[in-house]
C-alpha cells in the first residue's frame, strides 16, 4: 500500500510540473507580439543612402533665413558672429519683422539683405535665387517639411528648426529628397550642444559610464506665459489637434548621440502613455472663454510618456509635458554598468570608482555609485572632459548667447563643417528618428499603448558606421 502512495504521489507531482511547464510555455507565447508596422517605402531608383555625406567646400556660407518670428531674429543675430558667411536674404510673412532684422544688420555695419515679405509663397523666390547656399529655416512646424524639400530641390542645402517634420509621410519625403539631391538636411536641435550634455556625451565615449543600458530625456515646460506669442495660435491649435510626443527632440537627440542610434544601433520598437489633460482646457476657459466641452475636446494628453527599446537590447525613456506647474526640465540621463548622469534637476554624476584610476581625480577610491560624487569632483570631470568643441568655442559662444551659448554652437558647427567638406553633426537621419515620435507615439496611445515599430529610416544601413562622432577637419 504505501509503495503504490508512492507511486500515486509521483504521479501527482509529474502531472503537476507538467501543468505549471505547459503554463508557462502558454504565458510566454501570450507575452510574444508583433509590433504595430508603418509602411517603409522602397528606395527610389538610382538613389543611395546619405550616411556620413560630404559635399564640395564652401569658401564663404550664403544663407536666406525663412521665418523671423520668434526663433528667427537672434538666428540672423548670431550669423553675424560667425566666419565665412553672408546674409543674402531674409523673409517673413510680416514686412514689420523684416524691417526689424535689417536693422539687426545696421547694427553691425553689414550690409542689408533682399527682403521677401507679403506673401504666402514668397518663400519659394528666396529658394530660387542662385546665390544662396543654406535656406534657414525658423517658422511655424506644419511649414517645415514642404519648405525644406523645395529648398533641397533648389539646390540648396537647408537647416531647420525642431521638431523639423510631424508626420512619417513627411519625414519620408525628406528623407528622399535628401537623398535625391544629395544635400545637407540639418535638423537645428540645440540641446545636443549643452555643455553638460556634449561634455558627458564625450566621457560617455571614453567609456566612462561602462556600456550605456539606459538613457531619458524630455521636454518639461509650462508654456502658460507663452501660448498667446504664437503667431495665429499654432502652437495652441497643434496640441488641440494632435495627441502624442509632438516635440520630442530636445530630450531625444542628446541620449541617441550617447547610444549611437543608426551608427551601430537602431531604435527597434517604443510603447507611448499618457494621461488626460487638464491645465490646457481650463486655461482656455479661463482666459479664452471657451465653452467647458470645446476645451476638453483636446487631442494632447497632459504628460506623455514613449518607452522605446533598441535593437541592442538598450532602452530609452521620453516624456512631453507642456502644461504641468513643474520647473523646466529636459531630463538627461545615461545608465550605465558602471556609473550615471544626471543633468536634472541637479547635475551629478556617479560613479564606480575604480573607472577614474590613474585619472588624477582626488580621493577616487572612496567613492560610491550611491550618491552623486562630491561638486569638487563634479568639476573636476567636467574640466577633464570638457569637449574640444567647448575648449574652442566656449568662450565665444557665452559671448554671443544663445540658450546659455548653445545655439552659437550649433550655427558654428553647421558653418565649419560646410565650409571644410564634412559630415554634418546631424544628418537627415537623427532628424527622422528624433521627429517620428510624434506619430508613432500617437498611433501606440491611439492602440491601447500597443508596441509600434520604429522604421529604419537607413533602410538597411544602420550599421554601416560605427560610434557617432563630431567631425574636424584634422
């Protein structure tokens, strides 16, 4: 009797196992799934890739600028600080702004540039004109996209401000016209030239961090003391319209560069949250008198969050909120196996010691990944690390202005590298990748949080550089 309990029980015990395994298998085919797919068209005949593109040198920058509203002027304003460039050409919709910006030229003894004013179109002549190499562009998001493929189709080279492009169908007519025409198509994304962020890309790069596993980013900023700037209420009617991470790029670009997203990695997949939205509708009840159901007829959520995953097992996290009373913060932070940055709301790093050995940081063996190291450290790596494009520029660009000097920077760049033939800091690429999230994040909250593909705008090329890096010219 007790021998066949035995039994029994051993029967029992295999049955059950065998249950819990069968399970198991069942859970994880539950867990497998197919991202959400978005068309990714065929390459048109007889055109490449522009990974890494160069074109011929430019003795002296001739540039129009489009859009003299808000971003505009001081656009034009830096210009005139920089090297090896002449403002050919200025337009806006508005005769008043233009008038404004030549006395910018007044002001520094330059000469005045052709004005386009008046008109819709009028844009289209700036693009036309045969001595003008960069379009500049700095107006509303929804002109963006067309303004720079006419541009590009002109034979000019074009920068633009962010987010440069808000539908897939857009980014990826950009994309084939850059590379039909073999220009430069730069999305102007200033944040990837903070001087914490471009000097921790650089000890990221020197390995500093270990092998970066995690980054976030964001773009955090109550603009309740601004939507009445924007010129017939685009920037309103946008987040009325549209649901989803519509202005990604401040927090997204920095933390692509530090995991060298289509040079040797590729975002893979992302899932998008949100919550409802709450201080807009009431602020547009408040001060616009609009009706209670009209406001709240609002597209946007409050706070947006994308979680998104690399084809290298890396993860990223982006969040978007434009109306919470939170101090500004873009985020900014690497991950990595061994340390961590942190830019907001205190700047630290962390580190295991062990990665400063032998680099003259004082009392580096005492320190402890728990806690940010101490300020005195802080400036040290800073100091140690600090980008040669800041050891040459820094000084300059503070002078100048820009954001803290980071917008100098940026212009600076865009200018020295088409002046000696290199690679753009950012290439039409990061621009795809850095704006797609405005409309694979809507598509994901517009399916439950489903998981969406993000398509690879290289088609097939992601690969084919490995690390991104700043080009010089020795």
């Amino acid at each position: 009797m007790k021998k066949q309990i035995e039994i029994l029980l051993t029967l029992l015990v295999t049955i059950f196992l065998f249950s819990c395994t069968n399970g198991l298998n069942t859970q994880k085919e539950k867990n497998t799934f197919e991202p959400i797919q978005t068309e990714i068209p065929v390459r048109p005949a007889g055109q490449k890739d522009v990974l890494g593109l160069v074109a011929p040198r430019l003795d002296t920058v001739r540039v129009g600028f489009i859009g003299l509203g808000s971003r505009g002027p001081a656009a034009v304003m830096r210009f005139t600080h920089i090297p090896g460039t002449k403002i050919i050409a200025l337009c806006d919709l508005d005769t008043d702004r233009v008038e404004k910006v030549q006395k910018i030229l007044d002001g520094e003894g330059l000469p005045r540039a052709a004005a386009y004013s008046g008109s819709a179109e009028v844009w289209k002549e700036l693009c036309q004109r045969d001595d003008i190499d960069l379009v500049y562009i700095a107006t509303d998001w929804k002109n963006h996209a067309p303004m720079m493929i006419y541009a590009m189709e002109q034979g000019k080279h074009v920068a633009c401000e962010v987010p440069a492009a808000m539908t897939l169908q857009e980014i990826w007519d950009v994309v084939n016209t850059a590379e039909r025409t073999e220009k430069h198509c730069m999305q102007l994304e200033n944040c990837v030239y903070d001087f914490f962020e471009l000097t921790t890309l650089n000890m990221a790069q020197q390995g500093l961090f270990g092998e970066i596993l995690h980054a976030e980013g964001a773009y955090i900023h109550d603009l309740e003391k601004v939507w009445e700037s924007y010129h017939n209420d685009w920037r309103m009617q946008y987040n009325r319209e549209f649901r989803g991470d519509v202005y990604p790029t401040h927090g997204f670009g920095p933390v692509c560069q530090a995991l060298n997203i289509h040079r040797g990695d590729r975002l893979d997949y992302l899932v998008a949250m949100d919550n409802k939205a709450v201080n807009i509708p009431e602020y547009l009840i408040e001060k616009r008198g609009i009706d209670r159901d009209s406001a709240y007829n609002f597209a946007n959520g409050q706070h947006t969050m994308t979680f998104i995953r690399t084809e290298k097992e890396k993860t990223i996290h982006i969040q978007h909120d434009v109306s919470s009373p939170r101090p500004y913060s873009r985020m900014y932070q690497l991950s990595g196996t061994k340390g961590f940055a942190n830019k907001y709301p205190q700047p630290g790093y962390a580190l295991k010691g062990e990665v400063l050995e032998g680099s003259g940081i004082p009392n580096y063996e005492n320190m402890n990944p728990h806690s940010f190291v101490s300020e005195e450290v802080k400036n040290s790596l800073m100091q140690q690390y600090k980008h040669r494009i800041h050891q040459e520029l820094e000084e300059k660009a503070k002078e100048v202005g820009g954001h803290g000097g980071m917008d100098y920077i940026m212009d600076y760049r865009l200018v020295y590298c088409l002046r000696n033939g290199l690679p753009l800091d950012m290439d039409v690429y990061d621009l795809a990748e850095w704006c797609s999230l405005a409309e694979l994040s809507r598509i994901s909250l517009e399916n439950n949080s489903a998981p969406v593909a993000v398509p690879d705008f290289t088609r097939g090329n992601w690969n084919e550089i490995q690390g991104y890096r700043h080009a010089f010219i020795d």
